[in-house]
C-alpha cells in the first residue's frame, strides 16, 4: 500500500510539474509551486479516502469538497483590472489540476497522463490560435460602432462646416445620426460643430478620411473623434 501511495502521489506531482512549468515561463499568478501543490494535495485528499477504506462513495464525496475547495482558491487569481477581468484562465488551470490529482489518487493514471497532456495543449498550442483569431481583421465581426466627429470652427463658417460634414458623409457613404452646432464657453467667436455616426469598424478609414478632409479647412482650428462601445449589427 505504501508503494502504491508513493506511485501515486509522483504521478500527481509530475503532472503538476509539467503543467506548473509552462505556467512558471508565462508568469502567471499560479506558477510552478501553486499548480504543482494543488495537484499533489488533491491526491493526497483522495487517497486519504482509499487509505480509510471507506470505498469508492467516501472517494468520490472528498472529490467532492476538493472541487469546491479549488474553485474557492481559482475565485483568489481572478481580478478585475481597467475594466478587464483576469485571471480566469489561470483559476481555470488550476480547476483542472485539482481534476489530475483526483485521478492521480483515485489510481487512474493513464486519464490523469491524459489530462495533464490536454491542459499543456490547451495553454500552448490554443492559446496560438486564439491569438490568430483575435488578430483576424474587424471587417470579419458583425459589429457596428458609434463615432463621435468633432469640429471647432470659426462661427461665421459653420454653416459651410456643417454643409461640407453632410457632403462627406453622403459621398462615403457613412450611417449619418446626428449633426449638432454649440458655443465653446473659452473661445469666443467659435463654434463646435459634432456629427454622429454608425459604421462598421472596418469604414473607420473613411472617417478618418474625412476628418482629415475637413481639418485642411482654414477655419478649422481642431478635429477629433472618438469610437464609443461598439454593439452587434440586428439580425
């Protein structure tokens, strides 16, 4: 028994070796120690259950409550950061190191080689893909996007700003919301003139055309635009 604790307990520590390795080279939050550690107690919680001899209902309830124990230790890596949650790959990994020492100590050894290998698979050769995805050019996306165009002009001009927004817009073509004219309060004897508009993320050159176009204007003192939240096209 104690030859079959020790193989057990080396197969869990291996796999979370391994996965604790490329972790370690990416440092993340949970590097080698962390996945390494959460492997070997999940096994050393289930082997526990063989150990007691309560059978395979006392194994598969202290699987149980290391499930949930791991999930409450994934809860500490995931934070919120600039409006971006991170971590969540890491608890992730960590989830499923838990689920190697499980079999590990249940003496599956052969599916907990095989966790350990799709874990290694899915943090390496996935994550290259998922960053192909994410660099594959917008126009793919169904996403439509709000820009905000804003000019400030001489306010004996306006009325030519605005006619020349109009005719830019028109001959891009761009989806036209809104133009609106206000005083701007520091500079007297100015105008902001702010045009509103939809597109497709893919047309954001051709706004950018036109806010060039216009800023060549003599009266034009500043043009900028912003892209508010971008929201999917209606079905």
């Amino acid at each position: 028994m104690t030859l079959e604790f020790l193989l057990r307990l080396l197969v869990a520590f291996s796999c979370g070796v391994a996965i604790g390795i490329e972790r370690q080279m990416r440092q993340r939050t949970a590097g080698l120690r962390t996945i390494t550690l959460v492997a070997s107690g999940a096994c050393l919680f289930v082997t526990l259950g063989v150990l007691t001899g309560n059978g395979t209902a006392g194994v598969t309830q202290i699987a149980a409550y290391v499930v949930s124990g791991v999930g409450f230790l994934g809860g500490g890596v995931i934070m919120r950061e600039k409006g971006s949650v991170q971590g969540i790959n890491t608890a992730a990994t960590l989830w499923c190191s838990a689920a190697v020492g499980v079999l590990s100590g249940s003496g599956h050894f052969g599916p907990a080689l095989a966790g350990t290998c799709v874990v290694l698979l899915t943090n390496t050769v996935l994550r290259e893909v998922s960053q192909l995805i994410n660099a594959t050019p917008v126009s793919n996306a169904d996403l439509i996007r709000a820009y905000v165009l804003s000019v400030v002009c001489r306010d004996d001009d306006e009325i030519h700003i605005r006619t020349a927004l109009s005719n830019a817009m028109s001959s891009t073509p761009l989806s036209f919301q809104s133009l609106t004219s206000e005083d701007v309060a520091d500079q007297p004897g100015r105008i902001l003139v702010t045009a509103t508009l939809k597109l497709h993320p893919k047309d954001q050159p051709k706004l950018e055309w036109m806010a060039s176009r216009i800023s060549m204007e003599k009266s034009v003192s500043s043009v900028s635009w912003i892209a508010q939240e971008a929201e999917p096209t209606p079905e």
